[in-house]
C-alpha cells in the first residue's frame, strides 16, 4: 500500500529473482498454471536472465 496515495496495486503474476532462487507468486486460479502458462513463464524468466547479463550460472 502506498503511504502517500493510500491505494493498492494488485499483481497477478510475479517473478522475484533472489540471488540464485526463483519465487513465483500467482494466484491458485488453474488457467495460471496451465502448461501454456508454464511455458510463457519459461521464456519471460529466460528472456530476463539474458538481458540481464547474468546469463551464467555458477
């Protein structure tokens, strides 16, 4: 919540990277963790690993 405008912002679909952990935070909804959604995960956490130029892992 923010302090200033008192409003929430709601995120459906996080991805935390913390050093070499991955956390998914999504809602228990099953169209969330669909294979298709599996696989759109898959390339959006790849995508952001090359661009982040920790593409090596140790």
């Amino acid at each position: 919540m923010s302090e200033h405008g008192g409003s929430l912002e709601l995120t459906r679909n996080l991805k935390v990277f913390d050093g070499q952990t991955l956390y998914l935070l999504k809602p228990l909804a099953l169209r969330f963790w669909t294979r298709s959604a599996a696989l759109n995960d898959a390339d959006e956490i790849a995508a952001a690993i090359l661009t982040s130029g920790r593409g090596a892992v140790a």
